[in-house]
C-alpha cells in the first residue's frame, strides 16, 4: 500500500474513532470528584470484544495492584475480590446486579492479554488505565485505537482505554476498604430514523464473508430500517513489477490480498469478485420511503434482496479450495450463483465492464480505519464483527427502533457465560474414585507379581531337577565295566 494512502486510512480512523462512557454513581465524594464532567468518563473502546451496545449496565469497580511488576499480563501478577451477588437500588435500578469490573494498568503485554487474564478472574468489563507517565487527556484517550492483537477472537466482554488521570482517581478510591465504587458502563449509538450502515469487507476475506452470511437474515428482517452501503478493501502499490498476482493489472493501481497464500485464487481474482458484488448490489437495489419517519422529507431506503441472497450462499457456494474450478471462487461459479437467484448477469457484467474502474478508484479512496470496518450513522463501530452484536448496535441506533428488533435483540446479560466457581480442595467423588483407581492399579500389580513368583519357582525346580539328572548321569558313567 502506498505510504499517503497508509496516513489517510489511519487519519480516517482516528477521525471517526468512537469511545465509551462511563458514569459515575457512588460515592458521592467520587462523584463530585468529576463534578466538571458530570460526573461522566469518557474512553475508547476496545475493536475486541462485546459492548453493551442500547443498554446502561451497573457495576462495581475492583483493582488489584501489580505485586511482581507484569502490569496485570499474568494472572499470578494481582489479585481482586471474587464477584459477588451485591444487588443496588438506584434510581431507575431496582434490585440490579452488579457486574464486576476489573481496573488494570496499561502497559508490557497487549490489551487482549490484559482482558483475558482479568475475565478469568471474573471480570465482566475491564477498564484499561493509561500508564502512570502517560500526559494523554480524555481527549487524546479517544483517538487511541485499542486494537486486537490477533487473539481477541474469543473475548466476550467489553473493554475500554481510560486517561490516566481519570483512571487514578478510580483507583484511589477503589483501593479504600470502606468504599464501594459503582459505575454504570453506556456505549451510545448516534440514532437516527433511518440507520445507515457502511461496511467495509474483501470477497477473498473468510471472516467477511462469514459475517454476511450470518448478517443476510437479519437484514432482511431490518429491510425497511437501513440503508446499507457496501465498501471493498482495494488498494494500490508503488511497484509494478511487484504486483504478483495481486492487482488487476501491471500498473498495479488496484490489489487486494492473497486470500489462500499458494493457493490457486489471487488478489487480482479477489478485486474482480469485490467489483461484481458492487454491481450486484447496484443493479438490485430497490429504492423506497421509509414511512415511518413522520418528519417533512421522508427518509429514503434501499434493499438489494438478490445482493443478500447472494452474499449468504456466496461462501459456501464458491469456496476458496474447491477442486472443481466451476465451483471455486472465481467467474464462472459467481455468474452460476447469479442466475441461481435471477439476478441479471448480462446487466452486472456491462456494470462491471463500464464501471469498473470509476467504482474500484472509488474504493481505493474511500477507504477506513481497518480492512474490516463498521460505521453506523457515521460513527465508528467498535467491537468484534458479530451478527448479533452487530444487529444490536445497529437496533440501538434507532431514535424509534422497528418492531424486528424486539424479536432479534435480546437484552444483555452480562452474567450468562460465568462460570459456576471451582470447588476448593478434593470432592468426596473425586476421591473415591482415586482410592479405586489405586486398589486396581495395586491389584494388578499383585497379579503381575504373583504371575512372575509362580514362573520364577517354576523355572528354578526345573533347573534343580535337570541338575541332579545330570549328576546322576555322571555318576552312571563312573562304575566299572
């Protein structure tokens, strides 16, 4: 990728970055303690894990210090209360659980690791506090892109960044035994009559195209709500002569990755796929009003029904390693899949034939903060690309939400993947079974014992008998003729 277009996208990034809010609700000392924001700490979220996306979560805030110098990478490195059951009533809580949330401190090991670590120790969400010589305000914490580090596939809480300063004022007041500090966790979607959703994806990318797949149903369902507008990840390189494969041509002005390495399907195949799905998604679309939106200029919106339908199969259908080339990513199976929906595959390759250039130039330069890339209402999304977490943030960015969302969104419960605690020390059946495992375990080896006694005694007497035989032979032999 070209150098300025690197800048741009990271510019971009920071540009639209999102965060996270979190309010403060006890102690009152606490609480005055952020009187000039109201109480209220802004952070950035993490691009891992699940936020609460549409939903105003309590709980209370646990720190454990650094007692070998890791910075909470290990788990033998802090210790924090165990969650408990406490129940709040606050205002609009009645009767709510606490989640248990787990501060650490930024620094020498990445922020999947941090988060890991702490939701083994139970934590629901983790609040990162920026290192203790950090100077970056709230304002400079925003723009901080908390990335995955590869390994954040499987984190199921939210995380977030916090300055340092805000962070060490929780802390101070998280470490006094006589304080509970209750904080309620908020990640605000800028709503909208009509949701406007830009993606960003790769035809070549498994991870994009499991999302579609997972994502068409619930679009459907939405399909008078949102108006979704498709990106590829195109990019250019400064060298032709090292455009392997990747670029349409040797100019090498448009590239997309290699999605199989040595494989047979190459980037160029990629942009090719990325193009027909543009003008899928062109050809199909069906414009209409969204009368829902009472305000003078009704909002317009677009569903390309063939698009869904062809983007779900699309993976299964054209796979990247089948053996047969008519079934494999590539030309032939897509215009297969195209006539399988009655989508036009004359109408989509005069598209691809006239516009190719004018949209892939378009893609190129219109591109995000990652290859991989979610912006709702023109805000940033943050978090893995999930279906139902997707569909969720998406349902939140509502400012009256459809009545599909009743039924897709379910509310969040922060507690549904804890564990139920390990028993302390050895259980009764655990035990016994141990104690039989051992009897057999010294049975058997009687057995053996026994088995190899009785060959040994028996060996022996044979070799005694052989012996007097022998010598009663010689003494045969001896006598006088």
């Amino acid at each position: 990728m070209k150098a300025p277009t690197l800048i741009a996208s990271c510019l971009v990034g920071l540009a639209l970055h999102a965060y996270a809010q979190i309010r403060v609700m006890a102690p009152e000392s606490l609480v005055q303690a952020f009187a000039t924001a109201k109480g209220r700490i802004e952070g950035s979220t993490a691009t891992f894990g699940a936020p609460f996306y549409g939903e105003r979560i309590l709980g209370r805030l646990v720190w454990g210090e650094s007692q070998r110098n890791h910075t909470h990478c290990l788990e033998s490195d802090y210790d924090v209360p165990a969650p408990d059951e406490d129940l709040v009533s606050h205002g609009q809580y009645k009767e709510v659980r606490l989640i248990h949330i787990v501060m650490v401190r930024r620094g020498k090991c990445s922020f999947v690791t941090k988060v890991k670590v702490a939701r083994k120790k139970g934590a629901h969400a983790v609040i990162i506090v920026d290192k203790e010589n950090s100077v970056l305000t709230s304002n400079d914490i925003r723009r901080i892109i908390v990335a995955d580090d590869g390994y954040g596939d499987n984190v199921d809480i939210p995380s977030l960044l916090i300055s340092r300063q805000d962070g060490q004022e929780l802390i101070n007041f998280a470490k006094m035994t006589n304080n509970q500090v209750i904080v309620e966790m908020a990640w605000d979607v800028p709503t909208n009559h009509v949701v406007i959703m830009d993606l960003w994806m790769s035809a070549g990318s498994r991870d994009s195209q499991r999302f579609l797949k997972e994502f068409a149903p619930k679009r459907k369902a939405l399909n008078e709500a949102i108006k979704f507008v498709p990106h590829y990840h195109v990019f250019g390189m400064q060298s032709a002569t090292d455009y392997n494969n990747l670029c349409t041509s040797t100019d090498a002005q448009f590239c997309a990755e290699d999605p199989d390495g040595s494989g047979p399907i190459t980037g160029r195949d990629v942009v090719e796929e990325d193009v027909r799905q543009l003008c899928i998604h062109q050809v199909t679309k069906v414009k209409h009003i969204n009368l829902d939106d009472n305000r003078a200029g009704h909002k317009m919106v677009e569903y390309a029904a063939p698009y869904w339908q062809y983007v779900e199969a699309f993976q299964d259908s054209c796979p990247l390693d089948a053996a047969d080339v008519d079934k494999r990513f590539g030309k032939a199976c897509s215009e297969n899949l195209m006539r399988r929906f009655s989508i036009d595959v004359d109408t989509v390759k005069r598209c691809v034939r006239q516009e190719s250039d004018t949209k892939l130039r378009h893609e190129r330069e219109n591109i995000a903060w990652s290859p991989r890339a979610l912006r709702i209402n023109g805000w940033r999304y943050s978090g893995s690309l999930d279906a139902d977490l997707v569909t969720r943030a998406v349902c939140a960015g509502f400012v009256k939400q459809p009545d599909a969302c009743a039924s897709l969104v379910e509310p969040v419960d922060p507690f549904k993947n804890d564990k139920p605690p390990e028993p302390e020390g050895v259980g009764l059946g655990t035990f016994v079974m141990a104690l039989l495992l051992v009897a057999a375990v010294t049975l058997a080896g009687l057995l053996l014992y026994k088995r190899s006694l009785t060959r040994h005694i028996h060996t022996t007497l044979r070799e005694e008998v052989m012996l007097e035989v022998q010598a009663q032979m010689d003494t045969y032999k001896q006598l006088p003729s």
